[in-house]
C-alpha cells in the first residue's frame, strides 16, 4: 500500500475479468467504494471471465445490477457524494449527470489505443484488420464516447495466430499495471492527460453473430483473421455446405497457391487431408470445425467430404476443381 492520504470513495461500474482486477487494485490500493454497479450475466453468453460480482460479494460491497441507468442510479450516485467515478468493461454508457457527480473526475479503461478503434468490439475488430498492436487506454470519461483526455496507455502485442480471447487475456493484467501506475494522480486529482488527436481517430460499431459469415473470395489473411477474430468464446466465422451451416473455429494460413491450370471458385474444398478450401488467393487450411447441430470435430466434417464425393476421392486426397463449395445459405 502506498503512503497515507485521504481515504477516497469511488463508485465503480466494472464487469468482466478486467472489471474483477481493477476492482481488486481499488481494494488493494485501500479505495473506499460504496457502491459497485455490474451486470447480469447472460445465459446465452459463453462466460469465459472472473466475476465482479462474486470479488463485490466476498468484500461486502453494496451490489447493484439495473439493466439500465435511469433517474433512479443517478439519485443514488449523487448521495454517495463520490469523489471518483471508475469504468472498467462496462457495457452500458453511463450517464453524463453520474460522471458529473465525481469530485475528482470519471475515468474508464478502453480496450484499444486511443484515439484508434473506439467504439465497441475493439479487440474483434482490432484481430479482423490484421493489427500487430493494440493496448488498453485509460482516459476521462466525458459526455462523448471514448473521446475523454488520455491518462496512460499500456501497449499489447497481437500474434500472427493469436485469437481475440488471447488478446483480451493480455490486457486483463495490462489494464491493472497501468491502473496501479496512474492511481497516485488520480487519487491526488492530478491525472489532467493530454487531448486525443481527432486526425487519427477510428471508430467501430457492435458486432452480431450474422457478422460471422466467411465471404471466400477475400485473400486467405483476412478469412483467416476473420475467423481468430470471432472463434471461441465469441459466436464463430461460418460458412454453408449444402445449406448446412458449418462453423469454422481454426484455421491456417498455408501460402499455398491455387492448383495451376484450375480456375477455382472460392470457396471450394480441393484437399481433404489435410482440410484446404480455395479463397480469393491462397489456400486456407481448415484445422477446426462443427455442423451448427453437432460437437465440435474436424472429422464430422471430413467424413461428410467422403460421403458425399467417395468417387472423387483419390487416395488419402479429395481434389474438387468443381463441385464441393463452401458459400451462402
């Protein structure tokens, strides 16, 4: 802990794993919080995060979870009389009267390098466009959406074959240090930041799962990055093969060209074994799949393959210059 101050109050709005440690780093810091408001989790929702719930719980924090923030939370927020106001994943935007009730300031932790990719979905996005870096911003909330002055920033590197669930598992402890870092100034109100430049600005909207689908005349990279993007725990890039439609979890670049002499369609399976489907470029080799009402297996899929084509095969190989083609529903 660090040296003596004024004990400071903070109503923090947090969900989410990153949610859960910077909740834990408030406590840690000796943060008074007197109120943390989170969400209900969704059944249809695949919960690969802690809980900021169960860490309220455990420290005997009063808990709120409204599905919206009406005049109601905005009452409650003005008596706590909180000096701070603190965002960490929260999904909901908070009123602007709630952050104008914080003494010292509303601060929140975006999940990309301001100004760059604001807006939701940041880390999908981030993974859909092929970027090697993004990080997580931490900024002063204001009455416009991740437009607020810049705090600190901590960068994270994305792999070649790095998923968005392994980007979002570097930031969760990335999102803590700078947080630990930037607490002193923001606890004395000295964490004043400097203005985002609106000339490189980007924003990006909310994903849904129909976005998912694999449009196989892209080049190789950008199917892909589609499907690292949205694999695991997010719905998942998919594609249709007799009308069935057919989830894509893995795949691999291979910088294989097309069979020469082959005007190939994208979208067609040339090679069972391995799993290779012809794009606008390359071949892009299927690692992992699942028909939409089966368990997840690469073999469900390649035994289709055989059913359907037996007399096509040849050896261990299934070479379609026409016939099997992923596609449209």
């Amino acid at each position: 802990m660090r040296r003596a101050m004024q004990r400071k109050r903070a109503v923090v709005f947090a969900y989410s794993s990153i949610g859960y440690e910077c909740l834990a780093e408030l406590l840690a810091e000796n943060v008074e919080i007197p109120a943390v408001f989170t969400h209900q989790d969704d059944p249809e929702e695949e919960k690969w995060f802690r809980s900021v719930r169960e860490l309220a719980e455990e420290n005997r924090l009063p808990l709120y979870s409204p599905a919206r923030l009406k005049e109601d939370e905005v009452r409650l927020v003005r008596e706590l009389r909180p000096d701070l106001i603190f965002s960490f994943s929260y999904r909901t935007v908070i009123p602007l009267p709630i952050l104008e009730s914080a003494s010292l300031g509303a601060f929140n932790i975006h999940g990309a390098l301001l100004p760059r990719y604001r807006g939701r979905a940041c880390v999908n996005w981030a993974v859909i466009h092929g970027e090697r870096e993004t990080g997580v911003t931490l900024h002063h909330m204001t009455a416009r959406v991740d437009e607020g002055r810049i705090v600190d920033q901590e960068p994270v590197q994305i792999g070649e074959d790095d998923t968005a669930h392994d980007v979002f598992k570097k930031m969760i402890p990335a999102a803590r240090a700078m947080l630990h870092r930037s607490l002193p100034a923001i606890l004395e109100g000295a964490a004043h930041g400097w203005e985002q430049d609106e000339s490189l600005a980007t924003y990006f909207g909310r994903r849904r799962p129909e976005d998912g689908q694999i449009d196989w005349s892209k080049p190789a990279r950008d199917v892909h990055n589609l499907v690292r993007a949205v694999t695991h725990p997010f719905p998942g890039a998919f594609t249709y093969l007799d009308g069935r439609k057919l989830f894509i979890w893995r795949t691999r670049l291979t910088a294989q060209a097309q069979p020469e002499g082959e005007c190939i369609t994208p979208g067609v399976v040339v090679s069972s074994s391995p799993l290779k489907v012809s794009t606008g470029t390359e071949l892009i080799e299927i690692q992992q799949a699942q028909w939409s009402d089966e368990k997840e297996s690469i073999e469900k899929l390649k035994e289709k393959l055989r059913e359907d084509f037996r007399e096509k095969l040849k050896g261990d190989e299934l070479r379609l210059p026409v016939g099997v083609t992923l596609t449209g529903p």
